[in-house]
C-alpha cells in the first residue's frame, strides 16, 4: 500500500466532513522541525484537523515549536514539540534495544487516551517513514513499516502486523467516531 492508497482508503472508512481541516502554513511548520511532512499526515490534517478516533487516539496538529523550542520563553504550552520532546526522553529512558533508531529521529504525531504514542521514524523519503508506536502499559516500543494513513487502516479494519493495538478501542472499528477540537469546542459551545 502507498501513502496515496492509505489516505484513500482511510477517506473511505472516515469520509471527512466539510469544513473539518485544519489551514497549516506547511512551509513555516516544515522550516521550523527541518524536515518535510510525509503526505498522508498532511492530507489527514488539511481534511480532518487534530482529529480524535474514537475517543481514544489524537492525531497532533503540527506547529512551529519544536522540541528544541518548546521550552523557550513565551512557547505555547503542549502540541506536537512538547509530546515529541516527552516521546525522546522516554525514548533515551526506555532504551529499546529492538529498534535501531536515536531519540532525534522521532517525532510524534499521535497520543492516545492510554498513554500510548505514534510517531515516525524520520528516515529516508517522508513518505516511507516508518510509524514507531510506545506501548505505555508495559513500556515497550514496535516498529511498523507502514505510514501513518495505512497504520490507522490496518487498525480499523483488524489487519495482522498491528497486533500491538489488538485491545484498544480502535481495533476492527471500521467506523469509529471522530471529532477535532473545533467540532468538540463548537459542541460544548451549545
């Protein structure tokens, strides 16, 4: 499966609704974390927003902090700095040893109700980046070799190589709910 086919299939299972996205200057968010976006995150945050799967899995909207801004007087507290600066030290203070990566090359792009965290092994092409998944209950890291849209595809839909995620909400939910944090403020605002 590609990126592309990821985010089509993911479209199918959760057909965006209008107005959901969120508007990203990709090229400041880019220039910021020195690196580009792979593709499927970009299209899941300009149709879906920091959207929310199932009560229990945030896809993090991206934002210029970084984890070596995100204590700079002033920074906005939380967002995608502050989590993947939390996913490094937990890294360094894990020590995986079936994963052949640094603490740097992470970068978080989810977290769940659990304490769980998805992230990307930032290695080669954007698109081919590896998601890396921190199972909080018993601490231990997994590799997947899929992007982030074809990870949450596999997931929905109970697909072998994603056991890791076999007792979440989200295993075999081939609809489950979603919301950003527009929606969720709109919703409280009634």
């Amino acid at each position: 499966m590609t990126a592309q086919n990821g985010v089509e299939e993911l479209t199918e299972l959760l057909p965006p609704r209008p107005g959901s996205g969120l508007a990203v200057d990709w090229a400041a968010v880019e220039e910021a974390w020195g690196l580009e976006f792979p593709s499927d995150y970009k299209h899941v945050i300009d149709h879906y927003g920091d959207v929310l799967l199932g009560d229990y899995l945030q896809v993090i909207a991206p934002t210029t902090v970084t984890p070596d801004t995100c204590d700079e007087p002033g920074a906005p507290r939380g967002g995608m700095g502050f989590i993947t600066a939390d996913t490094r030290d937990t890294w360094a203070d894990t020590e995986p040893a079936d994963i052949d990566a640094e603490p740097e090359e992470l970068v978080t792009w989810g977290a769940a109700s659990s304490a769980d965290l998805f992230c990307w092994l930032t290695r080669g092409e954007p698109d081919e980046w590896s998601v890396v998944v921190f199972s909080h209950g018993d601490d231990a890291w997994t590799q997947h070799d899929l992007g982030m849209a074809e990870f949450l595809v596999h997931v929905l839909n109970g697909r072998p190589g994603v056991e890791v995620m076999a007792e979440t909400p989200l295993w075999g939910d081939r609809s489950p709910s979603y919301v950003n944090s527009a929606e969720r403020r709109r919703a409280r605002g009634k």
